[in-house]
C-alpha cells in the first residue's frame, strides 16, 4: 500500500499531459480541419495563455487557504473541461462559439497543471513515498503514447476523435482523482490559514529582481529558448505539411520527441551528481540551439524525426536542471519567487509563439517562421550560457 499513493499519483500524470497532446498538440490538426488559419490558431492558443495567467494566482491562493483539497479541486476543473471539450463536437466549423469554447477548454486544462504539481508536495509532507521526477516521466510517456495513437486515430476514423479520446482520458482522471482525494492530508481551518500566512514573509518582487540580476537574464534566456520549443510544438503539424506529411506523421514525431524525455528525467538525480545544474543548462540551450538547426535544414520527414531525438538534451535536461538552479540560486524565504519565475518565463514564451507564430507562417511561411525561431534559440543560448553561475554558498 506504500506504493499505491505514488503509482496513483504518476497515473494521473500519464493522463494528464496525454490529454495535453489532444488539446495543444492537435489543435492545428482540428482547427485547421475546422476553418481557421494559422493566426487564428494562433489566436486562440494565446488567449488561453493570456487566462491561464490571469487565473492562475487567484486559483493558487484560493487553493493555499482553502480546506477543500487539491484533487477536490481538480475533479471539479475536470468535470468543466469535459463539458466543454463536449461542446467542441457540437459547434460549426469556424464559428464563434468554437473559437471560444476552444480558448476554454485550454485555459481549463492549462490551469490544472500547477495544482497538479503541487499534489505530489503535499501528498509527501503526509508521509507517502513519492518521485515527481518518475511521475513527471510517466506525464512524458502518456504524452508519447497518446501523441502516435491520437495521429492514427485521426488518419482512420476522423478529427472529432481528438476531443473524444480528450473525454474519455478525463473520465478516467475523475476516477484517479477520488482515489487519490482518499490519500491526500486533510486540511483544517488552521492548516490552510498558516499555508497562506507563509507568502507574505517573502521580499517583494522589486528587492528580489535587485539581488538576483542574474537568475532573472537566465530566466529570460530560459523565455527565448521556451519561445522556440512552444512555436514549434504548436505549428509542427505546418512543419510537416510543408515537407509533405500529414497528421498521422506529426503524431509519431511528437511521440518520438516525448519518448525520448523519459530516461533523461528518471535519470536526473544521477545526472545533477556529476554534472552541476548550471552545466546541464548550458548543455540543454545548445541542445535547443542543435534541433532548431536541424528543424531549419530539414528537407525531408525523416529528416524532421532526427531533430526529434535532441528533446533528450534540450527540453528534457532544461526543465529538472531550471528547478534546481533557481532553488541554488535561492534562500528559503525567497524559494517560492525563485520557483514562480520559471512557469511565468514558459508561459510568457508560450503566448508570443501563438501569437506570432501564425502570423509568421501565413504571412512569410514555414521557412521563415524556422529561422525566427533559431534566432530566438540562438539569444536564449547566449544569454543562459552567459549568465548561469555556480551554487551560491
């Protein structure tokens, strides 16, 4: 039974960002079926970062003072994104209400993602034996698996299968969530008072951004390179089109890419034990810096599968060695600022790439949209390269 908090916990992580590839990975695949551009795509992917970000803080502090537990919360965000993904087999193609209902459905699934996080924290203070870094492999894994089936699906029974599989999986987090909401510390009146009462001892923002120059020019680095990764994520579907693929081909290199994070990030630990966080965040920009090379050269499919397989030395190594630096850079009283940086950085970078990447492709296309995200990989680079530093003492 020990294990049974963890295993349920790295489930609800497989399915979650299963569900993450149907909403975010397709939603060109859909939308473009659906009547919309690439700048409307782009569109309505940015104004889901825009509400993510707006609700968010209210969701975390609501969360902190609330006696209702995490996965309480989440079953009822699960019971809205359903509904909502429900509507998108009901509206007609290109209209308002499916251009809205889309930016819905994202903002639901996006705003979940820390409440998630945070449940494996407070499933640990309880006692439970947990391993985020093995669960967070499983949400890569989910990720991948659903990534190559979802582009099959597609191909064979048509494009309403990616808000339907979307269904199914949150029916199956339902269930997940009320076994773990059996597992989850009950929180008081009391429990919930002192979670909040700790955010306000931290420094204010101002006199943080002074003391940790540097950590903020990585954090934009961070941004620039975040920039390339979500741009190409959202329009790969234009990517392979434009060398002559199709949806069931997006499927399986965005199943490749995922599969490939998967040792790295159970491996982490191992990692970070002969190599500095710093180091591998140097080694992870030029990881980026390496794919959007290749994504630029890439003259054939097989071409964009190989560029694929450097998610292993980019994305997989920036995200456990980006936690663990701003947690070295940082004291304990200033933790939750230093952590807070990084979900702002991805999904500031997450905004601008909808919301310029379309543009750039109807407007320039596929090949210039590639080189503006090679230079926004190049300055992250630099500016990662140039400012990370060792573990302040």
């Amino acid at each position: 039974m020990k294990r049974a908090p963890r295993i349920s916990y790295a489930a609800l992580q497989f399915f979650y960002w299963a569900v993450n590839s149907a909403i975010y990975s397709f939603a060109s695949a859909f939308l473009l079926n659906r009547g919309f551009s690439s700048s409307m795509i782009g569109l309505i992917n940015g104004l889901g970062s825009v509400g993510s970000l707006l609700i968010d803080p209210l969701l975390a502090d609501y969360a902190d003072h609330s006696k209702t537990s995490l996965a309480r919360i989440l079953q009822f965000l699960t019971g809205c994104f359903i509904l909502a993904a429900g509507t998108l087999l009901v509206w007609k193609s290109g209209s308002i209400a499916l251009f809205l209902f889309y930016v819905l459905v994202n903002i639901l699934h996006t705003i979940m993602h820390p409440l998630i996080n945070e449940m494996n924290y407070r499933m640990e203070r309880a006692g439970n034996e947990m391993n985020f870094g093995i669960a967070r492999a499983m949400g890569s894994l989910g990720f991948s698996i659903m990534s190559a089936v979802l582009g099959v699906l597609v191909e064979k029974a048509g494009i309403g299968m990616i808000p339907v599989s979307s269904i199914v999986i949150s029916v199956i987090m339902l269930v997940l969530l009320a076994s773990l909401n059996t597992m989850m510390p009950k929180r008081t009146a009391d429990t919930a008072s002192e979670a909040g009462g700790q955010s306000g001892s931290v420094s204010d923002l101002l006199e943080f951004v002074k003391g940790h120059q540097q950590l903020i020019l990585v954090a934009l680095g961070g941004t620039f390179l975040m920039f390339s990764s979500h741009a190409c994520g959202s329009y790969l579907l234009q990517i392979i089109m434009h060398v002559g693929g199709n949806a069931k081909n997006m499927g399986m290199a965005l199943a490749l890419s995922a599969f490939t994070e998967i040792p790295v990030m159970m491996l982490f630990s191992r990692i970070q034990a002969k190599l500095s966080s710093s180091m591998i965040l140097r080694i992870s920009a030029l990881g980026y810096l390496l794919k959007q090379t290749l994504l630029l050269l890439a003259g054939s499919y097989g071409m964009i599968l190989f560029s694929q397989l450097f998610q292993m030395i980019s994305f997989a190594l920036y995200l456990p060695a980006i936690v663990a630096y701003a947690h070295e850079q940082t004291t304990a009283e200033e933790g939750v600022k230093g952590q807070a940086l990084m979900p702002l950085t991805s999904a500031g970078a997450g905004l601008l790439a909808n919301l310029s990447g379309g543009v750039l492709i109807d407007q320039l296309g596929v090949p210039a949209f590639l080189w503006a995200c090679l230079i926004t990989a190049v300055i992250g680079a630099v500016l990662v390269v140039r400012y990370t530093e060792t573990k302040r003492l």
